[in-house]
DNA sequence: CTAAAACCTGACGTTGGCGTCAAGGGCAAG
DNA sequence: CTTGCCCTTGACGCCAACGTCAGGTTTTAG
C-alpha cells in the first residue's frame, strides 16, 4: 500500500505520514524507485498515533508507548510513563467538564436573569465595560459579518 | 490591586496577564504613574479565562463570551457560540476516554502477553474503532460511541 | 506515447499563549 | 541617597504538528 491511500483510510494527510516517519513513529519500506510501501497494519497504527496527538501526547511520548505496543511488554519506567499519562488525561477531562460546566452557568445566568446567579449584577466591578469598546474588536468599525467559527 | 497580587492569587503570571489586556480580556485602570490597578473580581475574573483556555478555547473566542458574562445576556449568535464549544468540548473528553482507553489497554497487554490479546502478534483491530466510515475527515476523528453520561 | 495523478525530498510558514530578556521608571525603607 | 523590589513598554523566542510551495521523478489511465 502506499502512502495516499494509508492517509486516506487513516483520515490524514500524507504529510503527517511522512512527519511521523521523521518522528520514528512510523516505518516504511521503500520500492526500488523510492516510494514508501506500507503494510495494511499501518492504517492502525496510524489512527492510533492520531489518537494520542488528540489526547495531547507529545511526539516522544508516543515514540517510547509504541515500542511497548509492538512488543507486547515495557520496562517499569513505561509503565510510570504509561500511568502518568493516563493522570494527565483524566485531569484535562475534569478540566474540560468544569470549562463545560461554566460554559453552562454563562447560558444559565442569560436566560435566569436573577442577582443571585448574576455576580455582574450584584456587584459592579467590571461593569463599567459593557458599552464603547466591549462590542468592537481590533480594527474598522466598518466590518459587521466577519464571522464564521 | 497591582498586577504581581493579582497574579499570584490567580496563579498566572503577569505577563500572561498584560497578554489578556493586549487580547481585550481583561481591562484595568491605570495609577497616574501608569501601573495598573484591578479590582477583586479580576482575580475571579481571570480564573475563569484561565479555564477557558486550557479547555482549548482560543482566545478570540473568549473575548466573544465574556461580555455575555458581564452583562448576563447574549445574542443568539453568542448561544450559538456557547453551544458549539460545548459539543467541542463533550467531543474532546470523548477523544480523551478513547486515549485513555487505549492506554489501558495497552497495560493489559503487557500484563498478560497471550497472543490473544496482542493485537501486534495476530490479525484483529485492536479498538472499538470501525474502519467503515473512514473514507474523507481531515479535522480530527472524534467518533466514539456513548462510553461518558 | 502522453498527460495526469501520485510520489519524492527539502525547506520555509503558521499558530497561540505565553517566556524571556532589554532598558528604563516609581516608591518605601534604611 | 541608594538599595531593592515592583512596575512599564517593546520585541524576539519557542514549541509542535503539521500546511504549503518548489521542483523533480514515478506510476497509471487512456
């Protein structure tokens, strides 16, 4: 198989292929005129790589996890590695669940309009903002639909 | 309050404070020597952009949501908003369940090395991934079915 | 045979949330 | 006055996972 259709049926681009080969990450044997040919593993090794960049695992981290996957054992220090990791994930999803939860209390104060659960009503600190410079950003008063997130 | 008690009791430092200014986050009143001067609240103020962030929000998007934290009530743009970064969010904790599911299982894997459950000796996918739908998804794979209520 | 894909190797560009000097000003204590 | 700590603006550095362009070769379809 070679690199277009391992990027394909992995979802990535074919640059991110060769980046993770530079990384040792990935391997590939070559065709007498240089191409990289892969095995069909590869498609899921390579999600599996995606999967751990999207849960914020660096290059080198992954670099030394996969040896163990490959091998089936690790050393103790992988292992710790292994578990640090995993404290880490759990960590970045109970951040996650308190930003959501104070994503939910902004929705929650707009459409309970009540002082109780509105500290901007109660108290007027960072009141004296609202009006001039809170609704123009950085340039041109001129721009109204700029926006697409 | 100057800069320096308002990063120590936020846990920032100050420049990422005066980087939250530059941003339009977080304003301040200036000393007629030109220091800045918080109130409290900015305190508060800056743990919640704090969260923001390391949920992954980027920082025009903050700007976006504060004034409705400030005034208590949005447009419907900005519920929009609010919900689309929810689901980014729900969709990233899911992300991060599968990582640390795989994780996992590659510690089961070097707990107990049968072939069985090696997937890099035999044949069989490894995760509760199908590789059905992987036809075209550049941005990010966060297809999981329900393992977080 | 030819033209279009697909592939190759560099190599520079991007993005964001700061870190980190650099060079100076302000202000209380001794 | 001077020491020392905190503050100011400005500007460059950084890191990581690629995107993207350039310029050339290989494979494939017609």
């Amino acid at each position: 198989m070679r690199i277009g259709e391992v990027a394909r049926r992995a979802g990535v681009s074919t640059r991110a292929l060769r980046y993770y080969e530079e990384q040792g990450l990935l391997t590939s044997e070559r065709s007498p005129s240089g191409q990289r040919t892969y095995p069909e593993s590869a498609v899921e090794r390579v999600r599996m790589i995606q999967q751990f960049f999207t849960a914020g695992l660096p290059s080198r981290t992954i670099l030394r996890i996969l040896p163990c996957v490959d091998t089936g054992h690790g050393s103790p220090e992988i292992f710790e590695l292994l578990a640090a990791e995993r404290r880490r994930i759990t960590a970045a999803m109970e951040d996650l669940a308190a930003a959501r939860d104070a994503l939910d209390r902004v929705v929650d104060m707009a459409n309970h309009p009540t002082p109780e659960h509105c500290p901007a009503l109660r108290e007027p600190a960072w009141a004296p903002y609202d009006g001039a410079e809170a609704t123009e950003v950085p340039t041109g008063p001129s721009r109204a639909t700029a926006l697409h997130a």
